[in-house]
C-alpha cells in the first residue's frame, strides 16, 4: 500500500519574508537574503556571510517572559510552525 502525506498548511520565517507572503514576494522579486554576518562577531570565521533572519523581533511573537525560555532559533521555529496552521 503507498502512503501518501498531505501538507495542511505552510509557515516561514526566512532572509526574505517573516511569513509565508512576503517570503513568496521576496521570490517573485528575486530578492537575495544572503548578507554579511551581524548576529555576532565574525571576524575569527573563514566565511562573514550567511541568511540570517533579520528584524526578527520575538515580542512581535511572545510574551517577555515566555520568548526567554527558549534560543533564538527555538522562537523562529515555533512561529513559523504557527503560520502554517
């Protein structure tokens, strides 16, 4: 018997868009969400450049003390697995 999957919904915080419009804008717009590295000090790495998500705000998202319980990308998870119900 062949099993089959089915998507219910689709959720994304990326480079490019903090959901799932503005991710499928930022496509159709051939935007680039590859940068130079602020997040952190990057001048010991070989490489300075990657896709961070930027103007991430997690109060946007949680309560203060519930967007401390959990990193960075822990909170970008969860919300963008919110978006896609």
């Amino acid at each position: 018997m062949e099993k089959r999957v089915v998507i219910t919904g689709l959720g994304a915080i990326t480079p490019i868009g903090k959901n799932t419009d503005e991710m499928w804008n930022g496509i159709l717009e051939k935007k680039c969400g590859i940068d130079e590295i602020k997040l952190f000090d990057a001048s010991d790495f070989k490489t300075k450049f990657d896709a961070e998500v930027k103007e991430y705000n997690p109060l946007d998202y949680f309560e203060l003390k519930q967007a401390k319980r959990f990193d960075r990308s822990s909170r970008v998870c969860n919300n963008s697995s919110k978006g896609s119900t």
